[in-house]
C-alpha cells in the first residue's frame, strides 16, 4: 500500500538576485523558512484555499527611472530594508527586466502591502509566497523494476527508444531546479554537467557571475557552491529520473542515458524561497545565453496556489532563451482548471505541466489533473530511481512524473541538433498516446510516449 506523506518544501516566492552581474554582497541565501507551520502567515484565496507566505518579507519592484528618494520614501513606509536584489536585466537579451527587491519589514506584510498599493513609483508588490514539493514517498527500498521505462504497458516507452539507438547526447543540459542532486552518485557521475566557465577550487569568480566555484551549479539556500548536502533525496531522484546513467551495468537507467545535468539547490530538508527558485532560472538562463551552453529544459518538481509576478516573470524569460519549464500538476487530486497551481498553470509557450499515471495506466490517485490546464501525463507512481548514500528507492508523486518529460526534451534535441525550443514541446504533445483515464483530464487526453523520437 502506498503511503502519502506530507513531505513539504517551502519555497517561499521571492524575487530574484541576478545571477551573473550582482556583486557578491547583494547575494541573498534564500532566507530559510521556519518549519513551524504555525509560524507561516496565510490567507485565503477567492478559491479558498490557504495562501502561505513568509513572514516580515515583501517583493518589490520600482517603475523604471524611480528616484533613490522616491524608494526610500516607500521603504519607509513599507517599515522595511532591503534584504536582497535582483538584476534579471544582467542577463544579455532581457536589458529591459528591471530590478527586484525583497524587502525585510516590520509589518505584517499584507498591512505594508495596503499602506503603499497606490503609490505610482511602484509596478508590483507581492508577499513572498511559499511553494512546496509534489511528491509522494513510498517504498524506500531499491527494486529492478523499472515499469515507467517499458514499451508496452503503460511505461514511456523508452526503452523503444533506446532499442533505436536514441539514448541523448552530451552536449544536451538539463537544470533541476529542486534540492540538491548527489551529482557523485556512481549513476550520476558521469552525466554531471559542469560550468565551462569555471575553475573549480580556485576560490575565484572566474566567469565573473557573481558565484564563487560554481562548477555544478549553485546553492540558492545557503548561497555557496555546495550544491549536494547529504539530504538532498527529491533532487537526487528526480535527477536519476532525467538521466541515470544507461548501459552501465549498474542501478537503473534514466529517460537519457546521456546528457549533461546541472543543479540549482533552493531547498533544504523542508524549506527553501521561491525568490530562490526565480534565481535559479536566471542562472540557468545566463549559462544558456553566456556561456552557450545547449540547455532545452528546466525541471520544476515543486508546486504552489498562489502566482508570483516575478516568478512569472523568470518563466517568461526562460521561454525567450528557448528553454522549456517542466511542471509538476500536483498532488492534490484536483483540477487546476479551476483551482491554479503554479508555476504549472502558467500560461506561456514554454511550460509543459504533468500529471501522473499509475502502471495500471490509471491517472494517480493524488494527481492533478485539467482539460485546459494540464498538457500531457507521464509515470510517477512507484518509480524507482536514484536516492541518498549511492542506493536506490521507489518514489511517487507528479515530482516524478515530469523529470520523464525534462528527459524526453533532452532526448529529443539529442536525436534533433538545431530543434527549436517550440519544435521539441510540439512534438512531446503531439505523440502524446492517447489514454481512457486521461480523457478529459489533461489536453492531449494522453501520456508521454518517447519511442518515436
């Protein structure tokens, strides 16, 4: 019997730092939440539903062209100081992004919220939302049955795939935008991506982005370079997911069995900001743009009820670099036509939002689920995967369900150099196999099928 446990990671929306040109001091570590519930403010949604966010914090972005006095003005009615900032207009190609600012406050943040709303210098003022994963822990122990990756069946059909010789390529990246990933698991090793602009253990900003030896990506959480901390399992399963190491003998097989991964850690154990997680796509999206690297997707295993404009934002860049963003529908069994979860429910060209299906080709029990809202289904019940301490466990969850979608878009673009970013969503969708349970559920009315790319 499966047990759902409630496994949460906050991830509070905060707004992001950017990445590359902020100096090192304006680096903000991603202000841990308290793991308190009963410390986290809410209210509630037109939906009612609970709205969390982190306590004393705002998102604040000024209208272009706001003087320094004007800005002092509003921080001082806000009863607050700046905390952190972001520069998405560092980034080549997004000049016009403006800045970002978290705001630290001595104010109930919806008081601060009310006290300032009509001021004209200001485009937007959010609380920091908090997010929290999608997944559903069940049999934590290692099993050889890899039912997700069969053809026939309900599985993706992946081994068809590899049967054809598709199995990725190294110049392909993925970003996992979760917890760490154990990038030494003996599976993982040797499909870890690196940052070419980086020289590890140097102490040194080589590539001048603001991070200090970021050679497997960054940790948004604690702000250094420790991108695995030990306990990092929702990272590390959705990374083996993506792209385990196939053919080697060992352990279990990834959707690509050759890609290059890259981590960007905004949480840790139960917590971790949202303003972290607008970073991480920033970052990601800098090394596409800076550093040429051929990054085609970003896996998002994490969900929330309310939408943040920065964040939002960050989507839509990313969707202007051409990289897609592979959502999570939630765990909640409900239909996010009506009741949003985000960044799923995001409407750009960019996202794909997944739910889940069982071996059984049932859509899961705890999945979400949307006729207009949610585009394609893959496995995420009982997939066995990379965890903790170089072993092996059996996870479910929509967190599981849409790293199969992050690597069939490596998949694709390994097996299609020069594919368009639209060209490789458009052909997830389209060979989409139709599936009873999904009828009326998700938009294809069907789950992924990778054996034709």
């Amino acid at each position: 019997m499966m047990i759902r446990e409630s496994f949460k990671l906050t991830v509070g929306l905060c707004l992001g730092l950017c990445l590359y040109s902020c100096q090192k001091n304006e680096v903000n570590s991603g202000d841990p939440l308290s793991s308190s519930a009963a410390s986290t403010p809410r209210r509630l949604t037109a939906s009612g539903l609970a709205e969390d966010y982190v306590p004393g914090q705002l998102l604040v972005k000024f209208k272009d062209g706001t003087p320094a006095q004007n800005k002092a003005a509003i921080f001082t009615k806000l009863k607050g100081k700046q905390k952190g900032k972001a520069h998405p207009k560092s980034i080549p190609g997004f000049e016009d992004a403006g800045e970002v600012d978290l705001i630290e406050t001595a104010s109930d943040p919806l008081a601060a919220i009310d006290a300032v709303k009509n001021a004209p210098e200001i485009d937007f003022i959010e609380p920091n939302y908090i997010y929290h994963t999608a997944d559903v822990p069940n049999d934590p122990y290692y099993t050889d049955a890899q039912w997700n990756m069969q053809a026939g069946g309900y599985g993706c059909q992946a081994s068809t795939a590899w049967n054809n010789h598709k199995t990725g390529a190294g110049n392909v990246y993925v970003g996992v935008i979760d917890q760490g990933y154990m990038y030494q698991h003996d599976d993982l090793k040797h499909n870890a991506g690196v940052n070419p602009g980086e020289i590890p253990g140097n102490g040194i900003d080589d590539d001048n982005n603001g991070y200090i030896d970021d050679v497997y990506g960054w940790n948004f959480y604690n702000n250094n370079a420790t991108v695995y901390t030990g306990g990092d399992f929702h990272g590390t399963h959705v990374a083996g997911i993506i792209g385990a190491e196939g053919g080697n003998g060992i352990g279990v097989a990834g959707v690509v069995w050759n890609v290059k991964l890259l981590g960007a850690k905004f949480i840790e154990g139960n917590t971790g900001t949202a303003f972290s997680a607008a970073l991480a796509i920033d970052y990601f999206i800098a090394l596409k743009t800076r550093q040429k690297l051929n990054i085609v997707a970003i896996c998002c295993s994490w969900e929330g009820n309310v939408s943040s404009k920065n964040l939002e934002a960050a989507v839509r860049r990313a969707g202007k670099a051409g990289i897609l963003i592979v959502a999570a529908a939630g765990n909640s069994a409900s239909n996010n036509d009506k009741t949003a979860v985000y960044p799923a429910n995001y409407k750009t060209e960019n996202v794909i939002a997944v739910a889940s299906i069982g071996r059984n080709g049932n859509l899961s029990y705890f999945s979400n689920y949307g006729a207009k809202t949610v585009d394609i289904a893959a496995p995420g019940e009982s997939i066995v995967s990379t965890y903790l301490n170089n072993s092996y466990a059996a996870l479910s969850g929509t967190s599981m369900a849409a790293p199969h979608v992050a690597g069939a878009a490596a998949l694709y673009a390994a097996a299609h150099p020069g594919a368009s970013m639209k060209e490789i969503r458009a052909a997830i969708i389209n060979a989409a196999i139709p599936t009873p349970s999904l009828s009326g559920k998700c938009i294809t009315g069907g789950r992924l099928d990778i054996s034709k790319f």
